[in-house]
C-alpha cells in the first residue's frame, strides 16, 4: 500500500495527515503556533515557525503511522491563503513576520485605491474587492515600512509568497519558487480570467516583478523535498488554497454546489465552472481548484473574518472556557441567549458588508445575563454571518439564471458544535 502525506497549514496551527490510497486517515499531528499582535488590529505569525511546526508534525504523523517517507507517494500542501510572507532568496530568511489575512493595516492605502476610482478594475481582472485582506497591500506595506526591503527587491534578492509558496521553497530548499492559481487568486495581483500576473496591478502596487512566484494548476508536480527533510526525497504532487481545496475536498466540482468551510474564519463557496461571474450582492470571484490544460474554473466566496476565532477569545481573551470544547456545554445550559447579540468584528466585518472600520461589539445584556448567554451568543454569531453569505449567494445565483442554493456542505473544526450546526439549519 502507498500513502499520501497532506500538510495543512493554518492560521493558528500546523497539521499533518497521512491518508491511505483509500482515502482512510491514517495518522495525524498537530501544533498550535504563536499569534503576534502588535498592535489594534495587526496579526502576525512567524514564518519560521510556521515551518518548524509544520515540518515536526509531518515527521510526527509518519512516526505515528510506522511508515517510511519511501513509502509515501506524494505530498499535498494546503494552506491559510492571503498570508504574505517575503524573504531574502540567498539566505532563506524572512525579512518581516509573516501579515496575516486577519490583518487591517494596509486599508489606508485600500481607501486611497478605492477613492481613485481602481475598484472597478480590480474587480474585473481579480475578481476581488480592494480590501485590506488580500496579499498585495501587504506586500506593498512590507516593501515601504521594512528598512532596505525596496531596494532589495528592485535588485531582485527578494523573494514574495503565500504560506504555500514559502512552505514550498524550504522543503525544496529554495530551489522552487511557485504557487498554484488558487493561491495566486488571493492576492489582488493576479489575472483570474488569463491565469497571469497583472502587470498593470503591479504597477499600480509599485510591486517589482521579480518577487513574484511562478504559477501552476492546482494539481501539477512542483519539485521533490530535500531528501534529509523526511528521509528520502517526495515529489510535491499539489498545492491550493485551504478554502479551494475545501470545495473540492467536498466533491463541489460543477456549477450550483456549495460549502461553508467552519474554521478560523467562516468562508463559503460556490462553483460557477468556467463562468466568470461578478457578484451584486458583496462576494468575490475566485479560482477554484484547477488541474493541468483545464480552461480556468472560478466561484464565488464570501469571507467572515471571525468565526471559530470568536471561541479562541472566548477562551484566551475572556477567560470564560478553558478549552474550545467547552463552549457548547456552556452555551447549552441555558435554553437561548436572552436576547443577548454579539457582533464579533474584531478585525472589521468581511462579505457581505465589507466594513474595515467595524469593531467587535455585544448588546442586548441585563442583570439576568450570564457567561453561558455570551457564548451561546457567540456561537450563534457565527451561523447569522453564514447566513448572510447564503443569502447574498442565492441572489447572485438566481440574478444568473440559476437557482438558489439549496445544500450546503460544511467542514472546518467549529462544525463538531452540534448547537451551532443545528442553530445554521
């Protein structure tokens, strides 16, 4: 029997999955990694640690299924998508911690881009809206606040990524620089329809394109590891965004099938094929996972920025859980909320509302209310921002002659909170 070895990097840990040639799990391993917040509404991670943790659990889970990577057919990278991490090509090292997709400091320069009259633009070659979110005010932001960074990559020693990207290069010891369509979706620098850099969003950037990584299909043979990484050199066989290769991963493949992928974030996706379709109602075009000489693929997405993370707080920030998993016996020792709201806008309001400046707020409280009314308002926070992505979603579906979507698929580690899946239904 071979074996597939998944590495699935996220926001707030890495995690490695072997999977049998049946699809079976057959091991896993899983670190948490540091959250560095600066300041009011900057997120940050460290880029080296992300590969510390991710590389320890690929070794971790190989050990706890008793294989040898000669064993292994192929390696799957997936990842959190618009993190942007730059580092030096010569020496490996990262010039700046890696800005997380959660992180708001590039929306002054969004609010200049957007008063320029550029949102149109934008949206017809990448599909998104200029926001704060995507990659490439991040890497302008690095470009113009690290010392040195500009002038280095006008001399070409620097290299730009998402996660994927950089967890690429250091398994293959910096001998491949690349990303796959979906990743590259992500960044607010690409041409989803020709499946290109945007050279005239990089101009707009002022982002020298020499930074940029190659791009492949989704499914496309990337490079071999270094052969002391794991024990032997593994061809890396796939690559895509963790949100893309959700909607795959639940055999959303044509157009009208949907998914809502329960995770740091809350992110739901529909596929629209080879349809490229401009939403009306606040959502995204995207790419969708592609495989080698297929015409470009595309969805439509809608992001809340703040979805399980609201646990995270509720654990880390209020102190009111010790673990995730208490959160659904709490809010469940009271028969509903009270009337108590919760807003969890910490890091503003994604689709979609699209509000940079909005910020975390809970109403509705009175002397009757308790902790276990906040957390059964928290969890329900995150089914009405779903909600709301459903609805936006079925009016572009019917506005295109379609249907309304009628199942919605779900994943991700909040959707184990049978309160919240039963309050979403």
């Amino acid at each position: 029997m071979t074996y597939l070895l998944a590495l699935d990097q996220g926001t707030s840990s890495s995690r490695s999955i072997v999977f049998s040639e049946t699809g079976q799990i057959v091991a896993m391993a899983q670190r948490e990694f540091r959250q560095i917040y600066p300041q009011p509404g900057w997120v940050e991670h460290d880029p080296l640690e992300i590969w510390a943790t991710q590389l320890a659990t690929a070794r971790e889970a190989l050990a706890k299924a008793g294989l040898k990577a000669e064993q292994v057919r192929a390696i799957g990278i997936t990842n959190q998508r618009e993190t942007t991490v730059v580092w030096n090509r010569r020496t490996g090292q990262p010039i700046y911690n890696a800005i997380v997709w959660q992180d708001r400091r590039a929306e002054p320069l969004c609010a200049e881009l957007r008063a320029a009259g550029h949102a149109p633009a934008v949206q017809q070659s990448t599909g998104l809206l200029i926001d704060a979110y995507f990659s490439g005010t991040k890497l302008r932001w690095i470009l113009d606040n690290v010392e040195g960074a500009r002038a280095a990559a006008e001399r070409g020693e620097l290299a730009f990524g998402t996660v994927d990207s950089w967890l690429l290069w250091q398994l293959t010891g910096g001998r491949v620089h690349a990303t796959d369509v979906s990743n590259a979706a992500r960044t607010m620098l690409f041409d989803i329809r020709r499946n290109v850099w945007d050279e005239q969003m990089l101009n707009l950037l002022n982002i020298p394109p020499s930074l940029m990584p190659t791009v492949h299909p989704s499914s496309h043979l990337f490079g071999e590891t270094n052969a002391d990484l794991l024990g032997t050199a593994l061809p890396v066989g796939g690559m895509a965004g963790d949100q893309q290769s959700a909607l795959f991963g639940q055999a959303c493949f044509k157009a009208g099938l949907a998914k809502n992928t329960y995770g740091t974030g809350c992110f739901m996706l529909t596929h629209t094929g080879a349809q490229f379709q401009t939403s009306a109602n606040g959502l995204l075009t995207t790419s969708a996972c592609q495989v080698a000489h297929q015409v470009p693929q595309f969805a439509l997405e809608g992001s809340v920025f703040i979805g399980g993370a609201v646990v995270q707080w509720l654990r880390d920030g209020l102190k009111a859980i010790h673990s995730s998993a208490d959160v659904q016996p709490l809010a469940e020792s009271v028969p509903d909320a009270g009337g108590v709201m919760f807003v969890p806008a910490f890091t503003g309001l994604g689709a979609p509302y699209w509000d940079a400046e909005a910020r975390g707020a809970i109403v509705g409280l009175t002397r009757g209310s308790t902790v276990a009314h906040i957390a059964r308002a928290a969890l329900e926070s995150i089914a009405f921002q779903s909600a709301a992505l459903l609805q936006a979603m079925s009016k572009d579906a019917v506005a295109a002659g379609g249907a309304p979507v009628s199942e919605l698929r779900v994943d991700g580690g909040a959707c184990v909170n049978n309160l919240l899946m039963q309050f979403q239904r």
